[in-house]
C-alpha cells in the first residue's frame, strides 16, 4: 500500500487530532482532584466556605484552558484542509 500526498497529510491530521484530544484527560483528573479537596475543607471549615469555592472556581477555569486548547488543535486539524 503506497499512501502519499493529501492522504497523508489527512491521516496524519487524524492522528494528531486524536493526540490533541488526550490534553482534555489532565484538567478532567485535576479539577476533580480539586473539587474533592475543596468539598473536604468546607467539610473542616463551613466558615470559609465562600473563599475555598471562589479559590477552586478560579484554579479550575485556569485548568480547563489545556483542555480547550486541545481540543482547539484537534478540530483545526481535522476541519481545516490545508491543500485545498
């Protein structure tokens, strides 16, 4: 099988979209590590709760971007036809 040319470039786009989509387990394991932690200090500390969430909202928005980004590269590489 001799696969050259555009069809080349269009498996080798799959391929790397699918790699890109791997980014998206990271921030998945990280924000429910984070809201585990979270729930387990209001558990300790129901005072401060109102600062604890805002702390983990903000640290999750910022872990979600690898995410996004990721799956930015992914649909670029499987929509956007770069011969044509």
């Amino acid at each position: 099988m001799n696969i050259s040319g555009q069809d080349l470039i269009l498996a080798c786009s799959a391929i790397g979209a699918g790699l890109a989509v791997i980014a998206g387990v990271g921030p998945g394991i990280g924000q429910g590590i984070a809201a585990g932690h979270a729930a387990a200090a209001v558990g300790r500390n129901p005072g401060a709760q109102g600062k604890i969430m805002s702390t983990m909202l903000l640290g999750q928005a910022v872990a979600e971007t690898t995410g996004l980004y990721g799956l930015l590269i992914a649909m670029l590489l499987l929509f956007v036809r770069p011969l044509g």
